[in-house]
C-alpha cells in the first residue's frame, strides 16, 4: 500500500491526513489546523510542519496551494500574504519539514481527485471540475492528462467577473437563493462551453455538499453537470497523488489503476 501524506492549505484551516495513492481513500482521520491570520509563508510552513510531525509519515508529502504553483513556485497570492509571490514554497515546505514535499494548486489538485477517484471516473475526454466557493477554482484534465493553472474563475462574461458575480461568496453576498444562483452559474458554464467543449462538467466546493438545492437548476447546454463526490478530501487526495506521482519508486507500482476504468495516476501529475 502506497500511503502518502496530503496537505491541504485553506483560507481558514490547513488539514492532512494520510492517503493511501491506490485507492484514494484516507487511512486515518483528517487533522486540522486553524490557517494563521494572513497566511503569512513562515506560518503557514510552521502549520504544515506540524502535520507532518502529527502523522509521522516517511516519504514525500503533497500540499495544496489557492494560488499559481509552477515548478514549485508560487505565482499569485489572491487570498493568502503578498510574500508568497515568487517564493520557491516547495524548498521552503522542504526545509521546514525535513521531506521532500511538491506543491500544487488547491482545484488542480481536487481535479486529480475526481478524475481518478470521483465523479470523472473512467471518463476518457476533457472533464472540468470547477470548484465553488469564495471564488471559482477551475481544474481540466484531457484524457487523464491535467492542464495545470487554468484559472478560469478570472474569466470575463461580458461585463461581469465571473467568480466575483457567480462564486458561493456572491450567492451569499448578493442573498441569491439556489435558483438564482444557478442562473448566473449556468450563463457561466456555458461560457466555458463554447470554449472548451469538455464531456463533462464536476462541481465542487463548498456548494458540492447541497447539491440538492442546485442540481436541477445548474444547467449547461450539450455537456453533463454532476456534483463533485470527494468534497472536502479532494484536495488532501489530489496533493497526495500529486507527491506519489513524483517518486520514481512509486511510478511503477501507481501505472497500473486500482479499479477498472480508472485513469493512471502518472498520466495525472500537474
């Protein structure tokens, strides 16, 4: 069994738990940590330290990042500190906690999850997974290949911002009910439709757990809409597939898929 730690940084709390890379499934309980207040880099490096510690895993360690993570770097800084701009977090998580630790975008990494092991299991296309919350992550993924920093919750409809007109932070802010939300989230599917064409539509975020009160609003023109299935694990998951992805030791055991269908977590890696 292929168990690696995934760790996922989040606006308001940093949590980890241990995830067993062929099956997708935790193998112990989630811990989490509060994030510190400004989500400064030499706090948040002293919190994943402290994971790290709590479940005393060998190995590398996968960590999710809100922002553009590219080689290891990390480019935008939307709501976390301004100093992690440029900073080589992947050396700094590193040197923090004695392992060698990959980073990866927070919706890439959720993308990974439910194309191996959630909703977009077994499908062979282009499927994006869009998560909903104080903005919109966007993760595509192409025949198991992902797309890395896609960032299409920056896109423009027309006048309107998409993820500061069509987030659950809008829903929440403008007093949407699900319907009314689910027409501004539909006129931005489809947007993305005609752009990208994919087979399949995953919604995740925090608006995956009520997916009664959206699904049969949400609604885009030719391709399938189906809520995200790992919620609030997609991203521990995914930044642990995205360390095993990196160990040559482990390539060769994690080629072969657990469950028939699945997409190869090598062809995964971002």
């Amino acid at each position: 069994m292929s168990v690696i730690l995934g760790i996922d940084i989040g606006g308001s709390g940093i949590k980890g738990a241990p995830v067993d890379t062929r099956t997708g499934r935790l193998t112990a309980e989630r811990h989490r940590i509060p994030t510190p207040d400004g989500a400064a880099p030499a706090d948040v490096k002293k919190v994943v330290a402290q994971l790290v510690e709590h479940f005393g895993l060998p190995g590398p360690v996968g960590v999710t990042f809100p922002g553009i993570v590219q080689r290891g770097h990390t480019l935008s800084a939307a709501n976390v500190h301004a100093d992690w701009i440029g900073l080589n977090a992947d050396a700094l998580f590193t040197e923090a906690t004695g392992h060698e630790v990959h980073l990866i975008n927070d919706a890439d990494a959720a993308g990974l999850a439910e194309a191996r092991f959630g909703a977009g299991q077994g499908e062979t296309g282009s499927v994006l997974v869009l998560t909903f919350g104080t903005g919109i992550g966007s993760a595509l993924v192409h025949g198991g290949v992902l797309v890395p920093n896609t960032e299409l919750g920056h896109l423009w409809l027309r006048d309107k911002h998409a993820e500061t007109w069509a987030s659950d932070r809008a829903r929440e802010r403008d007093d949407l009910n699900w319907k009314q939300w689910s027409k501004r989230a539909s006129t931005y599917l489809q947007h993305l439709e005609l752009l990208f064409s994919p087979e399949l539509f995953i919604i995740g975020g925090g608006v995956s757990k009520k997916a009664d009160k959206w699904r049969e609003h949400l609604k885009a023109e030719r391709t399938r809409v189906v809520p995200a299935r790992l919620l609030n694990e997609a991203g521990i998951i995914g930044a642990a597939m995205m360390a095993a992805g990196s160990d040559p030791a482990l390539n060769a055991e994690l080629d072969e898929p657990a469950t028939a269908g699945a997409t190869p977590t090598r062809k995964l890696r971002g």
